[in-house]
C-alpha cells in the first residue's frame, strides 16, 4: 500500500468512517474510494484530492505523501492554472518557449517591453 492510500486509511479510521461514508462525503464513486484506500489508484488528480481532503478535514498536504518536503507544482492552485493556461493555450506556450533560453537581462527587458505595451 502505497503512503497516500495508508494516510486516507488513518483519516477515515479517526473520524470512524466506511468508504460507502467517505463517497458520500466526497460525491466520488465507492469504487473509486476503494481503489484510493487499497493503493491501486497511484496519482489521483488535484480535484481527488481536494474532495478527499474537505471529506476527511485535513489539507492537501497532510494527505500527500512529501518524501523530500517538496509538494509537487500542481497542489499549488496558481502554479496549477497556469500549466492549465499553457496547455490551453497554444500562443501563451509559444510565446514561454521562445523565452527559455533568454538572460536574466534580457527576460528584464521583454517584461519591461510589455509592462509598456499594457500602459498603451
């Protein structure tokens, strides 16, 4: 069993809870609440995990499984968004590529350049 799986399985066991009671409370089938507790889900998706969390009364990162302290990029709502953006969003992508390998002065200068085009 996976540690996020173990961690809903300590949740539900403190606040005395079946899977047919967190499905309830998450609006998630029972047998994706099955899957998640017997570690056979791996990488549920943020919305999951939020559901999960709000049901069992504990934050994202209580139930997340940070090995080296670092939460992966997508619990961050704003970070989440904008890699949501960026896939959406054909030109945003174009426009981040083409600034990848730019000096810091020269990423100074590109910003500087729209902050002016915004003033227009």
């Amino acid at each position: 069993m996976n540690g996020f799986a173990q961690k809903i399985r300590l949740y539900k066991a403190k606040l005395d809870i079946s899977n047919k009671d967190l499905a309830e409370r998450t609006g998630l089938p029972v047998t994706t609440i099955s899957r998640i507790c017997s570690g056979n889900t791996k990488s549920p998706t943020l919305n999951t995990v939020k559901l999960l969390a709000k049901a069992l009364d504990c934050s994202v990162e209580e139930l997340m499984d940070y090995t080296d302290g670092v939460a992966p990029y997508f619990f961050d709502e704003t970070t989440a968004s904008l890699a949501q953006e960026l896939k959406e969003n054909k030109e945003l992508k174009v426009l981040l590529d083409s600034t990848r390998d730019l000096s810091p002065e020269d990423i100074k200068t590109v910003i500087d350049m729209i902050n002016m085009l915004k003033r227009n």
